[in-house]
C-alpha cells in the first residue's frame, strides 16, 4: 500500500494544486470520485489492464463512460494517467486529493456508528463537541449498528474513539486474560 501511496502522490499532489489555483476543488475532486468509482467497476478494471489496448483507447473508454462530467482539463488529466500506466492509482489519487482538500479546508471528515438512531440534538452535540476537539470543521457521517449494544464509535483520519460497549467489554476481556 505505501507503494501506491508513494506512486499515486505527485499526480494527487498536481491535480490538487492545479485545482486550488483554479478554484475549482470541488469540481476536481467530484472528477476524480467519479473516475475512481468508474475505474473500480469489475469490468472497466478488466478494460484498463487489458494490454491489447493502448493507452490512448483506456483513457478514451474511461472519459466516455465518464460522459460529459468531465471538463477538458480532467479529460487531459485521465490521459496522463494512462500514458504513464497509472489509472489503476485512481481510487489513492484521489483518497489523497481528498486528504490534502480537507486539510486546505481544515475540514475533517468523521464517521460515527452508534448503537442507536441519535436524535439531532445529539448529532449537533457531537459535531460540535469533535469541532473544538479536532480544531476543524466536522463533516459528520453516522450510521447505526445494533452489534455495539450501546455507546458509539467515532473515527476521523488516525484517530479513533471506542466508546461502544462492546469495545470497554473487550478491553475487560483483555484484561482478565493478561
């Protein structure tokens, strides 16, 4: 994996800064969403190793499936990737055109699962409780999964907060095996 991160970073890194200095990061990084989300599809993957095709005819494909979603920059953007054999780095380019637009934006995004539907009071609560914690601003995404019997989970980038019952069970397992 640090390999794909190592080869996908210069084209992140290039499609952000172009992308900043157009004004235009949100623009890119939906183009980049929909490029990584066609490119995972079992078939258009199959396509794009396919070494009967060249180059050229990958990022064609891609860019048609694409339709008019995306601009002539991205449409040169995807040609380059292919030129150098890197469409399959879609999905890490842009996991880290992502990373480096959240952190422009000192923004984060942070999923929460809990054991039960929360109220929207909690919801803002907690988004804004994460906000002074993160010193940013929180995208919250929640969802709800009975298996954690109560409490919650919370986790934005490195950071993880086991809250969940049965996280603290699992710790005290832990424990009293140790």
């Amino acid at each position: 994996m640090a390999e794909l991160n190592t080869l996908a970073r210069p084209y992140a890194r290039a499609a952000f800064e172009f992308a900043d200095q157009a004004g235009q990061l949100t623009g890119w990084s939906a183009a980049l969403g929909l490029a990584a989300a066609l490119a995972a599809q079992e078939r258009v993957a199959a396509a794009l190793t396919n070494p009967a095709l060249t180059a050229e005819a990958k990022a064609e494909k891609l860019i048609g499936l694409a339709g008019d979603a995306l601009e002539p920059l991205q449409q040169n953007f995807i040609r380059v990737l292919a030129e150098n054999k890197r469409l399959g780095l879609l999905a890490v380019i842009r996991e880290q055109f992502e990373a480096l637009k959240a952190e422009r934006e000192k923004s984060v995004e942070v999923h929460l699962t809990s054991a039960y539907d929360l109220s929207k009071e909690q919801i803002e609560s907690l988004s804004k409780a994460l906000t002074e914690r993160l010193k940013r601003e929180v995208i919250l995404h929640t969802e709800t999964d009975n298996t954690l019997l109560g409490g919650a989970y919370i986790r934005a980038n490195d950071t993880v907060i086991d809250a969940s019952l049965r996280g603290r069970l699992a710790k005290l397992a832990d424990a009293m095996n140790s």
